[in-house]
C-alpha cells in the first residue's frame, strides 16, 4: 500500500514559508526533485558556524535527521563542500538554509 505524503516541493516550501513568517530567514538554496527529493539543512548560526542535517527515516519509516559532521558546527566553507559533494552524488537533493543563532528548524524529526 502507498504512503500518503505531500510532495518534496509542497512540504518544503511550507516550512520555509513558516520560518520567514516567524521572522526567521529561510531559503531554497536548490531545488530538487519535486515530487521525492530529498531535503539537506544548512543551519547557519550566524557565528561562522554551520551544521548540516540530511533527510533520513527510522526502522519504522519516520523522518529524522543524520548530521553530517560530529560536533557542534562546522565553517560554512566545510558545509557548502559537504553539500557540494551530496548534490554531486544525488542531483534530485534539495537544500535549504536557515539562519537562526541556535540552530533551529521547523522540520519535524530527531537527529538520529
């Protein structure tokens, strides 16, 4: 039986349109498939620092969050390069930035 979801495109402009509504810069740094791409966060803390979240589900399908680098954060420059080297190894991938100084996002999910 088929999952009932939005579409990538739907989904994720709803919530980049709820961070700008709250007063939180977001944008679509890059446009993937828009029925199934997959979503990369790039949380920008305003600091220097970045992290970046990928897309993932749990065993039992929900959405959740891998982290790209251990740690806190990295430079923006290692955070463009990691996003680089995903959209090179996965054209249908979206990203989105968010600039808030801790880190948050409106996506639902635990990084697992």
């Amino acid at each position: 039986m088929a999952q009932d979801r939005l579409n990538a495109d739907v989904w994720i402009m709803a919530h980049v349109r709820r961070c700008n509504a709250d007063g939180v810069p977001a944008m679509v740094v890059r446009r993937g498939d828009g029925r199934a791409g997959t979503l990369v966060l790039k949380l920008n803390r305003l600091d220097g620092t970045c992290r970046v979240l990928s897309q993932a589900t749990d065993m039992d399908g929900r959405l959740g969050w891998v982290s790209a680098f251990d740690g806190d954060g990295v430079s923006e420059a290692d955070a463009d390069a990691y996003i680089a080297r995903a959209v090179g190894r996965d054209p249908d991938i979206w990203v989105v930035e968010i600039e808030h100084r801790d880190g948050w996002h409106p996506f639902e999910g635990n990084v697992v």
